[in-house]
C-alpha cells in the first residue's frame, strides 16, 4: 500500500471544494466528508461509554458506522459505490487517525474475502465483467467494512475508557476539551497533519469556551495520567474484535 503522507488539512468543505479546484482532484471533498463520518462514529462510540456507566446498557457494533455513512452520502446510487470504495482505498494510505482506522479495519475484511469471497479483492474480480454485479459487490463491501470498521472503534474507545478516563466525562463539552488536553500532552507526536488540526481546534475552543468554567478541563485532562483497572485487556480484544464474525453466522 503506497505512503501518501498526511493528508492536506481542510476545516471546512469550501477549503475542501478549493483544494479540488487548484489540484484539479475531486477526491478531497470525499475525504473532507470520510474525515467528517468517521468523526461521527467516534465520538458516539464515547458517548456511549461516558454517559451510560454499565456496560449492558451500551449499544455497540449496532452497524452505526454504515447509518451514519448512509446519513452522510444520503444521495449515494448503487452505481456510485465503484467510485466510494476507490476513494475510501485511498483515504486509507493517508498518514493520519482517520485513514489509519479505515487501514486497520481493512485487514479483517481481507482476511474474510479470502475465506467466503463475498467481497472485492483478489478472488473476485471476475465479478468485474458483470457492471451490476460489480456495484452490488461495492456496496457491500462498504457496508462490510463498516461492521469492522465498529468492531475496531469499539476496541479502541474500550481501551482508552480504561487508560484515558479522562476523555469520558458525561458532558460532551468536556470530552472535547480533553481530548484536546491529551492531544496536547502527546503534541510533540503528532505528525504535521495532527498539531494542524491541535493549533486550529485549540484556537476554536478557546475562543468558545474563553468564558466558561469548562476552559479548565483542557489543563486537568493535560495533566491526568490515571488509568482504570483493566482485568482481562487480551480477552476484551478478542470478544470485541470479532463481534462482525459472530453477528455474520450467529454465533452464540
């Protein structure tokens, strides 16, 4: 998979649009709206951990990821998903969180297309030959990565509620200023695209909350280094890492 270093930050989706414009590439109105989707599906992972405190209470790996696709590309045909899942492949070799989530969560679906070939790769592009086969099978792979796109936002919201307690207070506002806070704790390991987003977001915060008690979390959050007890993190992984397969072939 090639290396296309960080990609362009974009706060909005006119800087989106002018970016095609001058690169004459349509492709970074699609990933100002991946970045945006994935965004989503993040913070309603943490919503769930932060404002219900027992764990049967929460609703994971729900197919949220592809509710809020559908949401986001609400006008999408059957004939644009050819287009989507090439855009979506290389989102993925962008060096930054988002594009990471969607590289990690491909490999699961590549190991599964190699077992049961219900999906694009290698063993199936003779479904090519038939166009609408071939969108049929867009889509659904699509949708497939969804259901392993949660597994893995799943796992990595359960990990950090359990080693980042700090990014789960009840209010969303909070949990914004402490991420930001954790953000800038770990600043110097960002890439170029990641202290970006930290400088513009930071300056946006602080111009929102410049008169609110809440401004303070960021410092609290930047300081915390507490962690929860974690009993059983490698079994945790396993169970939540393939919930796709045993929703697929109802296991029990």
């Amino acid at each position: 998979m090639p290396d296309r270093g960080p990609l362009p930050f974009m706060k909005d989706l006119a800087e989106a649009r002018a970016l095609c414009e001058r690169e004459g590439d349509s492709f970074y109105v699609d990933a100002f709206l991946f970045e945006a989707w994935l965004g989503m599906v993040s913070l309603a992972a943490a919503a769930e951990y932060a404002e219900k405190k027992r764990a049967k209470d929460r609703t994971m790996q729900s197919g949220n990821s592809w509710q809020v696709f559908g949401g986001i590309f609400a006008g999408a045909r059957l004939q644009d998903f050819p287009h989507i899942m090439e855009s979506l492949c290389r989102f993925s070799e962008y060096d930054d969180v988002q594009s990471r989530l969607l590289r990690q969560s491909a490999i699961p679906l590549s190991r599964e297309h190699e077992f049961f070939r219900d999906y694009v790769g290698p063993q199936t592009f003779g479904v090519l030959k038939n166009p609408v086969a071939a969108m049929q099978m867009a889509r659904r792979t699509v949708e497939r990565w969804c259901d392993w796109l949660d597994a893995l936002i799943h796992f990595q919201t359960h990990a950090s509620w359990h080693c980042q307690p700090a990014r789960f207070d009840p209010d969303p506002e909070k949990r914004e200023l402490a991420a930001l806070g954790i953000n800038q704790r770990n600043f110097a390991e960002l890439n170029d695209f990641g202290k970006t987003w930290w400088q513009w977001h930071h300056g946006e915060a602080a111009e929102r909350f410049k008169a609110s008690p809440k401004w303070s979390t960021l410092g609290k959050a930047m300081a915390d280094e507490s962690e929860r007890v974690w009993n059983y993190p490698d079994l945790d992984g396993v169970i939540i890492s393939i919930w796709p397969l045993l929703k697929k072939f109802n296991w029990t």
